[in-house]
C-alpha cells in the first residue's frame, strides 16, 4: 500500500512540474497577482475537496498564490449572486459552479440573485452520473423489481434525495415520468445524510451520484446509472438505457469567471484545468468521477440541454 | 489484538508524536477564538494532507479536531464566550468560577474533563464501534424530530430565571432559525427578495453575536473592574491535584456525562452543539444542590467539557463504519479518507486495521497531550487575558469576531447580522432573557422541521402522515422521555413554592 501511495504521489509531483515547465508558455501579463477561487459550498464536499487538489497545482503552474475561499448559502445562490454581481472580469477572480444547480435555481426562486448566462464558463471538468441504489438486503433485484413495486404502490415507496428542484430530485421526477413509477421523493440537506438513510432503511431507495454507490459499494445494490456506457469502478451496474429508459443526468461541476472576462484568459484558465484533471483522474476515477472538458460552445449547448431535460419540472 | 499492537507502534513514532503535538496546539488556539471553527480549520489543513501518507494526514487532522474542541473552553472560562459552539455549557459555571477567582482551576478541571472524555471516547470507538453503529441508524427522521423536541425541552430546567423567559428565548431562536432557504421544500424564507439572506442566521454567527458582543459591551461599560473579576486577579493557581479530586470525587456525574456525549455523538446531525448542554442540563439535574450551578460549581464544568470531547473519538463511530459524517469536521475528515482511497466500513478495520486502530489510538494520544499542552497554553492565554489593558482587550477581541465571523462564509451579511444580534443580545439580557435558549431554539428547529416534514413525505400513502411520527419504538421511548421531563420540571417547582 505504501508503495502505491508514494508512486501516486511521485506522478503528482511529476504532473506538477510538468504543469511549472508548461508555464512560461502563457501570456505574461497574466496572472499579475492572486487567483481568489469561491467555493460556493461548505468544506468537506467534493467540490471543496477538488478545489483543494487543484490549489496547488494552480500555484505551480501559474507562479501565484491561489486562495480557496468558501462561501456557503442557498444550495451555491449566495455566493453565484455576489460573484455576479461584484466580481471584477478580469480572470483574477473564479468560482466553482455545479450543474443542474445554476438552471434550476434561477427558475424556481424570484430571489436567487443571479442568472444562468451570467458566468464566463471556463470548463466543465467533472460529471457524477446519478445512481438509483438500494440496500443489498433489499427485494428489489432489479430495477423492474423497483418500478413494478412503484406502479402497483402508489407514493409508498420513498426515494431520498440531496436537497429539492436539485439534480437528485429533478432526476427522480423524470424517471417517475419515463417509467410511470409513483413514487415518493423525500429531500435531505446534502449528500451527508443519505448513507445512514440508506443503511437504516429510513428510504426505500435513494438517488445520488456515482461517487456515492462507489463509497458504499459493499453495503448497497445499484440498480441503474444514468450514463452514456457503464462506468468501469460499477461494471456490473447497467446503465438506464440498456433497461430501455433514456435517462442519462448527473452533476457536472465546473469553474466560471464573470461575464466579460478576456477569452484569451478564460482559455489560458480552461487548458490549466483540463491539465490538471489528468493529474486527478488518477485519484477521482477510482472514486467515482468523470473527468471532463466541456468548455465554449459545447459548455452552451449543455446548458440548453439541462433546461430542456428539467425546465418543465421546474415551471410546473 | 496484534492489529491494535501494530497499529500502536505506527503511531508511536516521533514524527508522529510531533504531528499531534502540533495538531493540538494549533487546535488549542483556533478553537479559543470565536468564530474560528473545527471545520474551518481542519478545510485549510486538507492540502497539506494530501501530501501525507494516508494515517500521518488523519492523525492530524484528528489532533486539530481535538484540540479545537478543548480549546473552546479557554474563552468560555475566562471570558464568558464559547469559543466553539460544543462549550456553550462550559461559560456557565467556568465563567462565575473565574470571577470568583480560580480562573486557573477551572482551566485545570476542564482539562481533566476533556482529558477524559477524549480517552473514554477512544475506548467506546475500539471497543463497541459496531453496536453503537446499529443505535445510530435507528435515528430516521421521526426519530429526530423527537429528539429535538426533547432537546427543546432542555431550555425549561437551563433558564436560570423564570421558565417563561427560557421560553421565550426559545422561541426567539427557533423564529430566527426560519430564515433562509427551507430544509425541505427549498422556498424562500424571510428573505424579503434580498439575495444574501437565502444563506440564513448560522448557528455561529448567532453564538458570537449573542455571546460575546454583550460580553464585550457590558466590559466596556464596566471598564477594568470587569476584566478583573473575570480574569481573577486573587488567583490560587492551578491547584491541578485539587483540580483532580474534584473531577474524580463525583464519578456519576463524570461517568453519566461521557455517555450522554457518546450518544448525542452518534445521532447524525445533532452535533456537538447541543452535547454540552445535554450533559450540562443532566449534571444539574442529578444534582444534591441545583441551585449551586450557574454560580461556579465544578459539577457543570466537568459534565460540559467531558461530554464535549467524547464527541471527537465518538463521532468516528458513524463515520469509520458507515461514511456517515455526525458532525461538519467530520465530513472533512470523509473527504481525506476518500481521497486516499480509504472505504469506511467493517472493510477499513479488516483490511487496513492497523490504519484505522492507528487513527484511533492518536485521538487517545491527542486527548493526553492536552494536559502539557493545555496548561501550559492555558497559562499563556490567562496572562495575556490579565494583563492586557481593557481598553486593548475589548477592541482586540472585537477585532478577532469580526474577521472570525466574516471568514466564517466570507460574507459581509454575516458581520452586519453579527453585530445586530450582539446589540440585541445586550438589550435582553437586560431583560433578564439568556442567550443559551435562543441558540438551542436555532440549532434545534431546523433538525425539528426536516423530521417532521421528512416522516409526513413518507407517509403520503397512508391516510393520516401523521402517524407516522409513532410508529417506531425508539420514537415512543424518545416521546415518553419527553412526557418525563416536562413533568420533572413543573413538579419540583410547585413543591418549592410550597416550602
């Protein structure tokens, strides 16, 4: 173990010079002084921890300080509302932004303070596809087993989630819609209280991301994940499609830079996050990850997709 | 056994001794300053961790954790401020004892305490992880709105004055506690359309405002007589033998508090907010003499800061075999773990026991190294606190609130909210109205609010939802424990208006 450890570390630091080397390359005006990086979200959670990976890649990379500042509140809308409105577009100043997180919130509540085209987005370097698990002593094989049960049941199976009109729950909607499962969702304040909901049968299942059905893969089935192709840390897992329901969703999770922010700086940006996922990748994969690059149009075009995927759920 | 062995000669390494020597005094004294939070600090630990080979970054960040609990009782003693939200219990006898002089002693006992408590948790941990993690998922979401409305009914027997005034208190908190996005449902609350408030009245920001803004006030008011009786100035020292006596001479009360701490710290979601209080509540209630406590009794202290740090080693207990974090730190220390590829579960201790006993046993170690660490850094922080000017120390600390609360959530709201409860705070206690039942009505209504909405969503299939909340055997006991304290604090009272 010791051994693998210290090679995963040794190709950090490898990655890391590499990224110092790689340095003189960009413009020289910029960055002319710290990077101030807002996490909207509290300690602890995987944007954080991310963020925290990439810290001192950045520093490295870029030859300045990088400070990781949190600012929790609202599901992510306090800070995505300050940002927007204060923020100067001068690249010096990013935020971590999360999918569905910055559709839904705008649409649902008149106050969250900002809007969903109001960021410059760098990149979308990560996706969790959401996960419908059970626990392992649970009747339901498959997810058949699950619908069926749904169908001739109405409301009473109870399905937990992460927070209201958020990933979890718009993705728990639209699979009552494909499936015609009647089904109860019930919300919880993050992603923290879901294994014990699980474990203590508190829920009859619970939808979350990839990186939660790795976490708890001895103790729960996973019936369904809602990807393109199945994912090589659940190969057994199959994907919603292959059940014959078009459901593919999960959160993505990125940075953006106020609007207006010069391109040149948000590319520069946008290539030091693609390097640094390669990096990651070899930590974040095994737990659950997709390392990603979604960044220009193709950032835009995800962005009208979500709206199209939940936007009716949301005005209903 | 031999894992435990091995797993204790990975610990007992120098390099290791230093790191939790470290951990715990850089703990020490971010948990000493208000606003200055565990989960704060163990976040701007994590890159450092990461460096680390998988136990030296989790036997720092559990020294951190320890140290920042322990910590909090430094500024509750001698300044009658929580710094932490886990030693509320602890201003209400430390803080009298210092004004009586034996500032010092007080520190002693509460490092006894936590001493205690840390290694009595460490024991639970390795002794009986499995079954006290089978309790902690019998805690659904009726379960918790249950526990809740028992911790509400703390705030009758904690207000010193009349039970209508904690009341009120209560209800005050429980009113603030409404602002901001729902728990379930996720509208917009009390925010009249203005942006910032989606974010809420944090428990934090309401402590250092009820807290230590009025503290600050009414020394100004004061000016150096203030400090001075609260610094003590006819000090006895530490009196650590006598100290020891007194900690020891009352096993029940020591015994009785660390198991409340063992519960409070396995139910997820309560936190360590309300552990002191629980055990503070119970020491007094037990008590030959109730009525001694509030004024300098030793009993309360050692019930708050034992309770309090059994929480550290406690709250492994869910998250070691089930990834469940009970308290925010530990969804830090989550985080580490799964970064380094660690899978809490039975699987961690079977595969890689010599890690996780090795984590276990350098909290116990974190828990001794506070006796060094603690009276000496006691001492230093007692000195500074004496012999600085009041006119230096008000505005100091002043200082130190404000940029501890804004980088709470790095939000300027926060400061001004801060500030305003501080203001109103000074005006209440006028009042005669405490600030520990408005911080309770906080903490409490929100876990009251997401069980009750959360087993009334679970029962849309049956006719009346609200049966719901009956249904399971530790709900019935949580209910009849309820009935019970209810009625044991109307009865004493009527028999001593008879007297």
């Amino acid at each position: 173990m010791t051994k693998t450890k210290n090679t995963s570390f040794a190709t950090l630091l490898g990655a890391v010079a590499g990224l110092a080397l790689a340095a003189p390359a960009y413009a020289q005006d910029f960055p002319e002084r710290a990077i101030e990086y807002i996490i909207p979200f509290n300690p602890g959670g995987e944007s954080d921890i991310t963020a925290r990976m990439q810290e001192p890649m950045m520093e490295e990379a870029l030859g300045v300080g990088v400070n990781v500042r949190h600012q929790p509140g609202g599901g992510g809308a306090v800070a995505w509302a300050e940002f927007q409105g204060n923020a100067e577009p001068d690249g010096h100043e990013i935020i971590g932004i999360n999918l569905p997180h910055i559709v839904g919130q705008p649409i649902q509540r008149a106050d969250s303070g900002y809007t969903t085209e109001g960021f410059d987005v760098i990149t979308w370097f990560h996706f969790t596809p959401h996960v419908l698990v059970v626990r392992a002593d649970s009747p339901f094989q498959t997810l058949d087993d699950l619908v069926n049960f749904a169908k001739e049941n109405p409301q009473s199976l109870t399905v937990g989630g992460s927070g209201t009109f958020s990933g979890n729950h718009l993705e728990t909607l639209r699979m009552e819609q494909l499936t015609e499962a009647d089904v109860t969702y019930i919300p919880f304040t993050g992603t923290g209280p879901l294994p014990a909901a699980i474990l203590g049968g508190h829920v009859g299942a619970v939808i979350s991301n990839s990186t939660l059905a790795v976490q708890m893969v001895d103790d729960v089935r996973t019936l369904a994940v809602a990807s393109e192709e199945r994912l090589d840390v659940l190969p057994d897992t199959p994907t919603f499609r292959e059940l014959g329901y078009d459901i593919v969703g999960g959160t993505y999770r990125g940075v953006a830079a106020p609007k207006g922010t010069p391109a040149d700086r948000v590319e520069m940006l946008a290539n030091l996050f693609t390097e640094m996922n390669t990096t990651m990748a070899e930590r974040q994969v095994p737990m659950g990850f997709q390392m990603t690059d979604i960044r220009g149009q193709a950032a835009v075009d995800l962005l009208v997709r979500m709206r199209e995927q939940y936007g009716d759920f949301l005005t209903q | 056994m031999e894992v435990l062995i091995a797993a204790a000669l990975a610990v007992l390494q120098p390099h290791m001794l230093l790191i939790v020597l470290l951990g715990v005094t850089a703990g020490l004294f971010v948990g000493a300053l208000p606003g200055l939070t565990a989960t704060m600090a163990l976040a701007l630990m994590l890159p450092f961790t990461f460096a680390m080979e998988a136990l030296e970054g989790l036997v720092a960040l559990g020294a951190v954790y320890m140290g920042t609990i322990y910590g909090g009782a430094f500024t509750a003693i001698l300044i009658n401020t929580p710094g932490t939200p886990s030693s509320i219990a602890t201003t209400f006898d430390g803080h009298p004892m210092a004004k009586q002089g034996r500032a010092l002693e007080a520190i002693s006992i509460a490092t006894i305490a936590s001493v205690v408590g840390g290694v009595v948790g460490v024991v639970f941990l390795l002794l009986a992880a499995p079954p006290l993690a089978q309790l902690a998922l019998k805690f659904g979401p009726s379960e918790m709105f249950w526990v809740a409305i028992l911790g509400l009914t703390l705030i009758g027997s904690l207000a010193t004055g009349s039970v209508l005034k904690g009341l009120l208190g209560g209800a005050i908190g429980l009113i603030i506690g409404t602002i901001g996005i729902s728990p379930i449902g996720g509208e917009s609350r009390f925010t009249f359309g203005w942006p910032p408030l989606q974010a809420g009245v944090s428990l934090i920001v309401a402590l250092i405002g009820l807290f230590v803004i009025p503290e600050l006030l009414s020394m100004m008011r004061q000016g150096r007589a203030a400090i001075d009786s609260a610094a003590g100035l006819g000090d006895g020292g530490f009196r650590f033998g006598s100290a020891m006596t007194t900690v020891f001479s009352k096993p029940v009360n020591l015994i009785r508090s660390c198991v409340i701490g063992q519960i409070i710290a396995i139910i997820p979601g309560a936190g360590g907010s309300i552990t002191s209080l629980v055990a503070y509540n119970e020491a007094k209630r037990g008590s030959d003499d109730p009525d001694s406590f509030g004024k300098g009794n030793p009993e309360g202290l050692v019930a708050s800061e034992s309770s309090n740090n059994v929480m550290v080693a406690g709250s492994m207990v869910p998250l070691l075999t089930l990834g469940i974090p009970g308290a925010p730190p530990d969804a830090v220390i989550l985080g580490v773990m799964l970064l380094h590829g660690l899978r809490p579960g039975l699987e961690l201790f079977s595969e890689t026991g010599v890690l996780a006993n090795g984590f276990i046993i350098s909290m116990g170690l974190a828990a001794l190294m506070l006796i060094p660490v603690g009276l000496l850094g006691g001492r230093l922080i007692y000195q500074v606190i004496r012999r600085t000017p009041h006119y230096f120390l008000v505005p100091t600390i002043l200082v130190i609130t404000i940029l501890g609360t804004y980088a709470l959530r790095n939000n300027l709201v926060d400061v001004a909210l801060m500030l305003g409860l501080g203001i109103v705070g000074f005006a209440i206690r006028g009042l005669g109205l405490d600030a520990a039942p408005i911080v309770l009505g906080l903490i409490l209504g929100t876990i009251a609010e997401q069980g009750y909405v959360q087993t009334i969503l679970g029962g849309m299939a049956m006719d009346i939802p609200q049966l719901r909340l009956l249904e399971n055997t530790l709900s019935q006991i949580l209910i009849v424990l309820t009935v019970a304290v209810i009625g044991w604090t109307a009865w004493p009272r009527k028999r001593r208006q008879k007297d």
